[in-house]
C-alpha cells in the first residue's frame, strides 16, 4: 500500500503485543509467536517491538500468560522463541513467502529457512542440514528426515 502511494519508509510494528485464549498452552503460545514475527517480517516489516517481558503480579491472567517471563522470573516458550529469533534471523536482508508455512530468509550471505505445517520441505533444501527448534535445540539430520509440524523450526544448510 504504501508504494502504492510512492512513500518509501521502513515498517516498524509497535506496541505488539498478543492476547491468548484461556486454552492456548504456552508451548502453543510460544509457537504463534515466533509464527507471527515470520509472517509479519516476510510481509515488510523491519523492526518488531514485543511489550510484554514480565508478568506483574498485579495484572489480569491473558496480560500474564503473554509475557516473555513469568511473574518469578522463569521463562517461557515465548522468550525462547524470541531468542531463537534474534540467532537466527538478526540482520537478515530478505525474506520471502514461499508457501503457507514456509519461507525463506537469507541471513549475512546465507539462507535460513523457516517452516511448519503439514507439507513437504521446499526442494532446494537437501542433504545434511541443523534444524533448530523454537527453543533453540538444534540437531543435524539429512533432510529426508525433516517431517513439519506446528512447531515452527529453523533450516540451515551446514557447510
């Protein structure tokens, strides 16, 4: 929209914050988080501002389960998310959709994938790879072995 109109300014998303259902335990949180950032970086967006660090004891449960750390200092499914984030995808100079659940970032001259879902791994992926987790777990397997779920997870080729 904003070519549209010829105005060329970075998009920076502000104030982000998300609002949970009762029912969304914080592993599925955790996931929706990391999903959100993708999708909003590969859509333009630059910068993304999370509000929410640590539950205050004072607030309503929703605001309380949103927050990257919980009310005694244990993190949770988000902030892993948000540091695996900041790994793997810091100064990334592209990011692209290559379907619902995949996309492609490159990464200081590298590429980093980015996928979940329930279809199959994009061709270009092949050999022996790291996947790393949400949490920052990573493991090296050949591709063939990669089966989607959920739970976003990161691809790089090892050189």
């Amino acid at each position: 929209m904003l070519s549209k109109y010829g105005i060329d300014k970075p998009i920076w998303v502000t104030n982000a914050f998300y609002y949970p259902r009762a029912d969304v335990s914080p592993e599925e949180l955790g996931q929706i988080f990391v999903k959100s950032y993708v999708i909003s970086f590969a859509c333009g967006a630059d910068k993304f501002f999370y509000e929410r660090f640590k539950a205050l004891r004072f607030e309503p449960p929703f605001m309380k389960q949103s927050a990257l750390v919980d009310e005694n200092g244990e993190r949770r499914p988000t902030y892993y998310g948000l540091k695996t984030l900041i790994e793997k995808l810091d100064k990334f100079t592209s990011a692209e959709k290559l379907a619902e659940g995949q996309y492609k970032f490159m990464v200081e001259g590298k590429i980093v994938f980015v996928l979940w879902g329930s279809g199959e791994i994009p061709a270009e992926i092949t050999g022996e790879v790291l996947v790393t987790d949400i949490y920052g777990k990573g493991t090296r397997t050949d591709s063939s072995a990669i089966k989607l779920t959920e739970s976003p997870i990161f691809i790089e080729s090892i050189y």
